[in-house]
C-alpha cells in the first residue's frame, strides 16, 4: 500500500431539507473505491470552503491505484509525502527535503492544472501564490505542506462556505 498526502476536490451538495442526500466528500473518494483517505485540513465537513475547492487528505492505497491517482490532473500528489507501507520495501517520508526551484514551479504547475468534475480549473494563480507562495524561500515540504493547509483553513473562516 501507498501512502501520500494529495490535493482533492471536494464534490457534493450538501443537506437538503435536513436530510442529507448527497454528503460532501472528496472526489477521490468516489473515483478510487478502493482508496482510504482522511481529510488533514481539519475543517469540520459543514465549513467547506469551496473556492478554491481543494484540500489537503491522506491516502492509502494500492500500488496501482495509486499510480492511476498520480497520473489523474484532477489530483496533485505532494511528492515528498511518498511513503511506500509494505512490509518488505519501505521508503522514509522525506518532508524536511527542500525542493529545488523546479520542483517547487512543478507542484504550482500542476495546482494550476487541476480540474474540477465541470472541468474548470480549481486554483486561481493569487490563490496558490496565497497558499504557497512564489517561491521556495528556505521551505520544506512539511512547511509548504502546513502553509497550504492552514490557508485552507483561513478561507473557510473569512469567507465561509461557497
């Protein structure tokens, strides 16, 4: 099994007359059945912030799983965030590796390719510069990794959700 931390969408609509008809959830979670995730954003499901409608989860899956979900625009894998759980072969997680400037305009590449199911693009530039910055700066993927997630956090409470 692979583990990783990986920006998803969030899909559903939500409660509808109390009843709750279509629950929101990661779109990772409905295109990869046999993938198990945990949200670290910690942001109560209620106050997801849809704009930019991605978040930080923790994956579990199988090998080739995981390679479709590394190959799929609609998710961005944090690449020092790797960590292989089988029993045999295993390979340290490495988030105090500062990415080189190439890596670093890679990942903000490939968040500004990420793709909602309308197939829209996700992340607008002032929100990955907000989120991560334009460059490295000194930074590990620990420190980009926490500063993504705490502005997701920061746009749930200034804008609430929509």
């Amino acid at each position: 099994m692979i583990k990783a931390v990986v920006l998803t969408p969030w899909i559903g609509t939500g409660v509808s007359d109390g009843v709750i008809t279509d629950p929101y959830r990661p779109q990772i979670a409905d295109d990869y059945l046999d993938c198990s995730f945990e949200n670290i954003t910690g942001q109560p499901i209620e106050e997801l912030y849809t704009n930019p409608n991605s978040f930080s989860v923790v994956i579990i899956a199988p090998p080739a799983t995981f390679d479709l979900i590394d190959a799929d625009p609609k998710y961005i894998v944090l690449p020092e965030t790797i960590e292989d759980l089988s029993p045999v072969v295993g390979s340290p997680v490495n988030l105090d590796k500062i990415p080189d400037a190439a890596e670093f305009g890679q990942f903000r590449a490939d968040m500004a390719k990420m793709k909602g199911r309308d197939n829209k693009p996700i992340w607008k530039q002032q929100q990955i510069n907000d989120a991560v910055g334009n460059t490295v700066n000194g930074r590990t993927w620990n420190a980009i990794n926490i500063g993504l997630v705490d502005y997701q956090k920061d746009s749930t409470k200034q804008v609430g959700r929509r």
